[in-house]
C-alpha cells in the first residue's frame, strides 16, 4: 500500500516557483515579465523574504533598472548578507551608480550585518575613476581588519583592483602578491595581466616564467602581449610552446600554423590577426589573411574586417589602394571609416583624397563642425577658403540627483534655477581665488 501524498505548503509551492521564474528572468531581459513577477511576490507576501528579493535586485540589475532593484531591497526591514552582497553587485555594474555600491557597504556596516567573503570583491568593482586607488586602500584596511585575507579569492580581488590603478596601484598589487603565503593561478594570471596593462611586457614575461603552473589564460594573455608590441618572434616561440590552444591563441600568429593544426578560425580571430598587423603595420601579411578569408574558409569580410585593413593601408600611405577597397565594399562606408581615411590624407599630406573623404563625411555626418574645420584648414593649406555657417556645439556636463538628469551648457541661462546655480559658481569662484587657483584663460 502507498504511503499517503504529503503536499508541501502553498507557500513553499509558490516560493519555488516565483524562484523558478526570477532565476530564469536574466534570459530574456523583459521588463514587463520582471513587473509581473514582482507583482506576484507582493501578491504571494514575498516581498519581504531575504532570499526571494535577492533574486529581483539581480533581475532589476540585469534589466539595467536600478531604481527597481533599489525599491525591491528597501521593502525588507532586516537584509541580511546575500541581500547586501547582491546589491552592492548590482550597485558596482552601473557607471553612474558605483557610488551607492559604498552607501550599500557602510549602511551594511551600520547594521551590525557582517560581510563574507563575496562582499569585497563586489565592492572592488565600484572601485573606478579619479579616487579609485583611495577606495581600494579603504577596502583592503576593511579586509585586514575583518581578517578576510586568509580566503586567497579575497586578495587576489584586490591585487585586480590594484592593477588597474597606474604605477602607484600596480606597485601595491606586486606588493601584496608578494607577501601572499599562498598563490593560484588566478593570483598570478592577476599580476601579469596588471603588468601587460601598465605595458611592461619584460616584467610579466618574467612572472611568466616563475609561475609553477600555468592555464591557458595565461599563455593567451601573454601571446596577445607580445603580438601587440611587435615582438613576433616571441609570440611565435609562445605559440609553438603552448600545451593547449583555444581560438583566442590563434589570433595574434599566422594562418599558416591554424591550417597545420587543423583548426578553422572564425570571424573574431580573422579581426584578431587584421588589429595585429595593423599594430606593427605588417601590410603584406594583412593583405593574404583578408584575400584567405573567403577563399580558404568562406567567410565573408565584414566591415569592421574592411575597417582595419583601409585603417593599415592608410597608415602605410597606399592611399589610392585603401580609397579602391573602400569603394569595394559591399556596404556605405560609416563615418568611423572616413575617419580613418582622413586621418591618413592628414599625416601624408593627400590634399586630393582629404577632400573626398571630407566630403563623404559631410554627407554622413553634416553637423559635425570637426569635419568643417578639418576641410577648412586643408583648403587654407591649399590657399582656397570655405564658409557653411558650422558652429562647434557648446561644452556641457550634466548631473543626476534624485533620479533627474540636469544638464548644464556654457553660458545657458535657461535652466529655471540659473540664478542661484550662477551664484553658487560665483561663491566657489571666491573660495578658489582665495586657495590660490586662478583658471586659466585660452584664447
């Protein structure tokens, strides 16, 4: 006889399968799926569960809908760690909201709730622009005293942080790989991508070289190093050691050693090896891996292939052969592309082919007063002149606070709160004199 069917609450039913729905959300990214689900969390009295809501911030997060997130947080009275954690996540991803990852961190602190092991390296992320080496500083002085740096994936989030801060960021990072008593991989991988980064190629070959273990993160990294200095030879000698090769390997060396080993590149490695070439300005070898493309492997150039050759051709000053290819493409030239062009007509002094790249980009872009001034100054050059009237657009900047974007141009007086904005300018003006800074003036 069968044991009686025990059913689980409705509750626990509904949790589950509101889980079910936040986890798969990402997928998607439906707005209006997201707001329905919300929508039965409050219904269900979910709103308030410290490991339901955690799944609407990521879900807000990922729907680039921080307002969302922020709201959904909020509605618990007592967040508990993963609820912090994933909002400091979630925080740390936006460009214009890193700032609320540390307000996230400190109310936290204030909470008396106490951080783990994910909480920094989330909070690290936040750690970019002009104060990002004072904030790394901070979080690593948290980390100290928290005792957090015996868990090796605490410290090598810093040493990332680190790295990506300059001389003075790379120094603490070397500093604090240094002093680690246990090393992986990823702790090394860290300190020479940091190294490759700041372009001291002979200083990460060096770590390279005393690492006891290495991945193919790390052959890849730096194989793409050496390739983009020009060090070929070295690439190559790489290359040929590497105990396993993925697609990535092969985009800095040639063609001939991906047909040996049987592998087909696809689009993204052909780009790989045409941005190569053009680095070290190898034309000839440009030339054959393009002409290959379609006729060895039938894939069709796309344009950003087209780009990096007429880009390699117009640095190397065949002008007419990188005007020809141009022409040749199966779509309209973007403006990036006549960019390119003109900067080359600039460098060599084509005044022929700068006005037909000129005035290609008018066509594409006629309000750009840049491109205006570009054919003004090769007329001048050329003792003609020009007038269309163009004006280079006024300097702005804009601020968001409390979700209103407010966005101030050079000499506006439009703005409803200028007087008082003009009169903040002119107190600040006072305190910087009195500092002893004086703004310079260009005429």
């Amino acid at each position: 006889m069968l044991a009686p069917t025990t059913r689980a609450p409705r509750w626990t039913s509904q949790r589950r399968v509101l889980e079910l729905h936040l986890s798969e959300l990402h997928k998607c990214g439906d707005l209006d799926r997201l707001k329905q689900i919300q929508a039965q969390v409050y219904k269900s009295h979910l709103h308030r569960d410290p490991f339901v809501v955690p799944k609407l911030v990521s879900a807000y997060s990922l729907c680039g809908r921080l307002p969302g997130a922020l709201s959904a947080f909020h509605q618990v009275p007592s967040p508990n760690t993963l609820l912090y954690n994933t909002l400091i996540r979630a925080c740390a991803h936006g460009s214009r909201s890193r700032s609320l990852a540390f307000d996230a961190f400190f109310d936290m602190r204030r909470s008396e709730v106490f951080p783990d092991n994910f909480t920094y390296p989330f909070l690290l992320k936040a750690c970019l622009g002009p104060s990002a080496l004072s904030q790394v500083e901070m979080v690593h002085a948290h980390v100290v005293k928290l005792g957090f740096l015996c868990d090796i994936f605490v410290p090598n989030a810093l040493i990332d942080a680190y790295s990506k801060n300059g001389g003075l960021g790379l120094v603490a990072a070397k500093k604090m790989f240094d002093g680690m008593p246990e090393r992986d991989t990823v702790s090394w991988n860290t300190v020479i991508a940091g190294l490759v980064r700041a372009g001291d190629v002979k200083e990460a070959r060096q770590m390279f070289d005393r690492m006891p273990e290495r991945d193919t993160v790390t052959w890849n990294t730096l194989l793409d190093a050496h390739a983009k200095a020009g060090e070929m030879d070295e690439a190559f000698e790489l290359f040929e050691r590497m105990p396993e090769r993925n697609v990535v390997s092969w985009s800095p060396v040639s063609a001939t050693a991906r047909r040996r080993e049987g592998i087909r590149p696809d689009g993204v490695t052909f780009l790989g090896v045409l941005c190569a070439c053009t680095h070290v300005g190898f034309i000839e070898e440009a030339r054959k891996y393009f002409a290959s493309m379609e006729r060895d492997y039938g894939i069709v150039p796309q344009i950003e292939h087209y780009g990096c050759m007429i880009d390699l051709l117009g640095r190397g000053g065949l002008l007419k052969e990188a005007f020809d290819l141009t022409k040749s493409m199966p779509w309209e030239p973007n403006a990036i592309i006549w960019g390119s062009l003109l900067g080359a007509c600039r460098v060599h002094n084509n005044v022929e082919f700068a006005e037909e790249a000129v005035n290609e980009l008018i066509k594409v872009e006629p309000s750009d007063a840049g491109n205006y001034a570009i054919l003004s100054n090769i007329y001048a050059a050329a003792g003609g002149g020009m007038g269309t009237g163009a004006q280079k657009p006024a300097g702005s900047s804009w601020i968001e606070l409390g979700d209103v974007v407010h966005e101030f141009t050079v000499g506006d007086r439009t703005h409803p709160e200028s007087d008082r904005i003009f009169m903040m300018l002119d107190r600040i003006g006072e305190h910087l004199k009195k500092a002893g800074y004086f703004p310079r003036a260009y005429s």
